[in-house]
C-alpha cells in the first residue's frame, strides 16, 4: 500500500504502485506486507531525530514488523508476514535526484526498493557492502541502474 501524507511534491503514485508490485513479485514477497507513506520534509524530519537521533530531513526510513535483526532471504519469505512501514520524504528526493541526475520517478523507484532492503534485515552502514552490491543488482535488473 502506498499513501500520500504530503503535498509539496506531486507524486503519480498509479505507476510507482506499479513497480512496487514488481518488486514484491521479483523478490518473491507477494504474500507479504509493506506500507509506504510519503511524508513531508519537516515530518521525516521528525522521525529521523526521534529514531535515529539525527537532525535534518532524510530520503527515506524502514521500520521493520518484527524485532530480530536476521536478514531474511527472498526463499524464506513463504508465509504471509507483515513486514513494516517505509517513509519516503519527496522533497529530499527531489534534491537528490536532481543532485543524481535522476528523474524523481526513478528516485522514489530507488527508495522503495532501498527501504524494502532494509524491511528484510539488510543494512548498508554496518554489513561491509553487502546491501549495496544487492542493490546495485536488484536496480539493474529494475533498470535503475
């Protein structure tokens, strides 16, 4: 599910539900669950300093379901599961895709899938580049290379 909290930035959610879909298709977690919520600026804000202790706004943040910190694999995802919440900032992604030479599209398709990543364990600041080498593939075969 994909809603909409912000109004800064105009967002087609119709094709990013889409490829959201194609994600949890090709990474073989149709049965699971995942909410994402675009939010302003000023809100991802907030939740950057009362989660992670950090001020400032941010592109995106994960808040995984469950409470062990085990990556999961894609073959290990057979039962239905809820597996957390994703809030994606557009303003800031603007900033960076326009820093990236992205569109915003596919910045906000490269934050899903980064915030799915992290939804199933992975973490790039403490794995020794086990979730970019991941990543990089996963938006290879997605074509946001």
């Amino acid at each position: 599910m994909i809603l909409n909290r912000q109004r800064a930035v105009r967002v087609a959610r119709g094709p990013l539900e889409e490829f959201f879909r194609r994600v949890l298709r090709e990474m073989k977690l149709r049965d699971s669950d995942i909410t994402i919520c675009f939010v302003s600026d000023a809100e991802i804000a907030r939740m950057n300093l009362a989660f992670r202790g950090k001020k400032g706004p941010t592109d995106v943040l994960s808040f995984p379901a469950g409470t062990e910190k085990k990556k999961k694999t894609y073959a290990e995802n057979t039962e239905k599961s809820y597996l957390g919440d994703i809030a994606i900032a557009p303003e800031t992604a603007r900033r960076y895709a326009k820093k990236n030479g992205r569109s915003l599209s596919n910045e906000l398709r490269v934050l899903i899938l980064h915030g799915v990543l992290h939804l199933l364990g992975y973490d790039h600041e403490t794995d020794r580049g086990e979730m970019d080498r991941l990543e990089r593939k996963m938006r290879r075969r997605f074509g946001l290379a």
